[in-house]
C-alpha cells in the first residue's frame, strides 16, 4: 500500500464549540474516512472538540510526526481558521497533507498561499477522490482536486456529484468518542446522539441558503437513499436520538411516511430530530405517524415574521400561512426550533427585534438567530453588491453602514434575551418532559443531579466573558440598550 497510517481530522476545538455543534459527529469526514478503509494498513479518525489532550498543538504535531504519513483534514467552517492554518504549517514536509471540506472547497486559493505544506486540496465530495489518491493515481488524472506541481496549483475538472446509493454508510466503529448532550462541558443527560444521512441535495431554492449549491456553484438534487437503507442504519445505531441531517428530511413526504412506516413495523424505539420545511403541517397522517415512531423535535426555517423580506429570500410562503401551519403543527406533542435570519437586505433594527414577539406568537419552543450571510455563488450576491450602503466581507458576512458587525451582534442579543426569559427556560423543560417526552425519568434524574454544576459553569462563562452583569439584567429586568 501506499500509505500506511491515515488520519483525518476534524479540527475544531471545544473551546469554540456551543453545546448543540458538540452533539454532532463529522458525519462528512466520518463517510470519507469509511471509503478509505482497505487502502492505508491504518486507519485514524480524530474529532478534536472530544480530543483534550491533542487540542494542545505541540501534542498533536508529535502525534502527527511520530504516526501518520498522510494527513486528511476537513475545513468546514471560518471559525478557527487561523489556528488551523497555524496548525497545518507545522505539519512536516515527509507527510502528504489532503484538505477538504466546505471552505477549503470555497477558499482553494487562500489556503495554498497561507499554507505552503497543503499539497492536495478535494474540492466537492470526497469519498470518491480520496480513495484515487490513497491508490497512487496520478494526480492529473484525479477529477476535483487541486494540488501543487513544480512550484504552481493546478485545477483538475470538477468531479461529477456521485449517486447517493453509491456511498453506503459510515463505520461507526472508527470513533474514538460518544456523542452525548454536554452543557460548558458537564454531560447533561445519560443518552447519545448520532446522524444519519437520508438523502443529499435539496428541491428549493431559498436565495440565502449557503448549502443548496456548493462552493463549485453545483447544485446537488434531491436525491434519495432507499427506505430499507435508512431504517437499517438507523436499527444498527446504539445511540438513543438520531438526528436526520438531511436539508429536508420531509422533501419527499410519501418517502417519509414510508420511513416511518417501517420504523413502527420493527419497534424502533429511537427518539428522532429532523429539518423540516413548515409546510409540512400540510400532512396530518404523517405528522401522526412521526409521533408514533419517535420524532420528538422538528428544527425548522421560518426565517423572518416579515412578507417582504420572505419573497426576498424566496420562502415560498408568508407570514399569514406561517400563523396557520403552526396552528396546526402545535396539535402535535413535538419540540418546534425555529430558525431565524436577521440583517437582512433593507431590514430595520424595529422588524429585527420582532422576531422575538412574533416566535412567542406563533409558538415555536425555541429558537436560533443568525446574521444573512451570502456566500460566493448566493442568489441574494448582487442586490447586495447593488443596495447602496451594503457590505460583504470575503467571508460572506454581510453588514451595511447603517448596522455594522458590532451594532448586528447586540441586536442578536436583544432578540435572545427578548425570546428566552426565565419562564421561557421552564416551558422549554416542561415541554421535554410531560408533552413531548423527550427525556426518560432516570435521565431527568440525572440532570437533576449536575443541575448545580451546570448553573455554576453558566455564572462562570459569563464572568470570564465579562458579560454576566448584562446578561442578568436582560434575562431578569430589562432588555433595552
């Protein structure tokens, strides 16, 4: 074999990781690391947020120098992106270093020139591009890759998105870690949680959403795994709570009832989360047959309470059918997350702190706020570039000069701390336990027993971000400037 101990990298740490991306396995590094097996005599796959000891950098270069001649990386993300970089730069020339993921995908030119020892970056989809250069094929003839040759990156031809059936599923037993429910590092429930990939792509076209076209400017299809395929997974999966990472679990409904369908017929007794459009409310059998079969919480994109800013992002749908879909949709003992997205192209601080209000209108039991971001090929890129007045970094972050970065991220608190008072915090708790059942009694047991522990850490974080002053007064007296 060409190579002899493989290791890919997941290279975020837990010191910027919140509680709900720890919950998460690398489920892409995890389906390229399971396509390389049989082709290196080792196999390693390191997820640095569950990783303490080699989170110091001295310790995992040893590590690195000491074990692995080939180095796979997946850079997903900007956050950390300096320190990875810092990372990758003391990785020995003797090692072949293979970066991939999203960003490096997105950020090709940058990351050669801020890190001489990268030598190959796969661009796109990795499971079949991986498995050519662990066999030694000549990198010219490798499709969506690019790589380094007498001193000049090369641009090989953009690989062809594979069928998804083609990908099987990938090999749990690669892990080195459980995946359970952790708040400031204290584990919260005694339960574990894994992904399960139904089906990539997605048959919308929201004009905000990062994911829909890849940083190549593809657009992957909806397509679809067999019923049989995912039930079977999921059957073989020891974690209690599965999270469907799809885009939209519920693109195809008939396909999703049939899922479930399937999970009753065996007696799964699973707890499931899932994405969903809202309009899912549309189908009542279904929603009927996603509480028999385990669904507990449903994370789904609501984006904005405002029509104007809906037909922006092209929703598909307005605030009167949101308002009515809920209505339906809170008939049902499950968990609702809606999704927000504020700063958005004309928005005023007044229609961003609604949010707030109108999510305690329509009843969702929580929500998660993030700034637009337009990324290289977003539909919403030129009436950025043409409103007077708006900004967009080379990270995609938009701003404008009535509402900079700074003036965006305390509206982002105002919304928080408008939504999640201390009664909302016991609804949310009371929900889980008595209407949705999310938690078995011995695991409420268990919380109650590292309740303390959590609130101390809580006080802590704050004090050491110098911000538990101001979070106090916004959660418990005013949450005005």
């Amino acid at each position: 074999m060409r190579y002899n101990h493989a290791l890919f990298l997941n290279p975020y740490i837990e010191s910027s990781a919140n509680s709900t991306m720890m919950l998460f396995p690398p489920t892409g590094l995890e389906y390229v690391a399971t396509s390389a097996k049989g082709l290196v005599n080792k196999l390693t796959l390191m997820d640095l947020r569950h990783e303490p000891e080699l989170s110091d950098p001295d310790k995992l270069i040893a590590f690195i120098s000491s074990q692995i001649d080939i180095l796979c990386v997946s850079i997903g993300w900007d956050r950390q992106l300096e320190e990875i970089c810092q990372m990758l730069n003391r990785v020995p020339e003797k090692i072949t270093l293979v970066v991939g993921g999203y960003k490096a995908t997105e950020k090709v030119e940058e990351l050669f020139q801020k890190c001489p020892t990268i030598d190959i970056i796969a661009r796109g989809e990795g499971e079949e591009t991986i498995r050519e250069i662990l066999k030694g094929t000549p990198l010219k003839d490798i499709l969506g890759i690019s790589y380094r040759e007498n001193g000049s990156v090369k641009h090989n031809s953009n690989r062809p998105l594979p069928g998804v059936d083609t990908l099987g599923s990938p090999d749990r037993a690669l892990r080195r870690t459980e995946y359970s429910f952790a708040l400031n590092g204290i584990k919260v429930a005694d339960i574990s949680f894994d992904s399960v990939l139904s089906a990539r792509g997605c048959p919308f076209n929201c004009k905000f959403c990062t994911f829909s076209l890849n940083p190549l400017g593809q657009k992957r299809n909806y397509s679809a795994r067999s019923v049989v395929s995912v039930v079977d997974e999921i059957q073989s999966l020891k974690a209690g709570v599965i999270i469907l990472s799809d885009d939209d679990f519920f693109a195809d409904p008939k396909r999703a009832e049939e899922i479930c369908d399937l999970i009753i017929a065996r007696k799964l007794k699973k707890r499931f989360m899932a994405q969903a459009r809202i309009d899912i409310a549309k189908h009542p059998r279904l929603l009927e047959k996603m509480v028999k079969a385990g669904f507990k919480a449903l994370l789904i994109g609501i984006e904005s309470p405002h029509n104007w800013i809906l037909k922006q992002l092209n929703k598909g749908f307005n605030q009167e059918a949101i308002r009515k879909y809920f209505k339906v949709l809170k008939k049902y003992p499950i968990f609702y997350n809606g999704y927000f997205i504020y700063g958005n192209i004309g928005e005023t601080e007044k229609e961003m702190l609604y949010i707030g209000q109108f999510a305690k209108e329509i009843g969702v039991d929580s929500i998660a706020c993030n700034k637009l971001r337009i990324e290289k090929f977003s539909p919403l890129k030129e009436l950025a570039e043409k409103t007077p007045g708006y900004h967009v970094t080379a990270r995609g972050e938009l701003y404008s000069d009535a509402y900079s970065h700074a003036a965006l991220k305390k509206i982002g608190r105002r919304i928080k701390f408008s939504f999640y008072t201390p009664s909302r915090y016991l609804k949310i708790l009371w929900r889980n336990i008595f209407i949705v059942k999310f938690f078995t009694f011995r695991e409420i047991l268990f919380f109650l027993s590292v309740a303390p522990r959590i609130f101390l850490s809580v006080i802590a974080r704050e004090m050491q971000r110098g911000r538990l002053g101001d979070s106090l007064k916004r959660t418990f007296i005013s949450n005005k400037r």
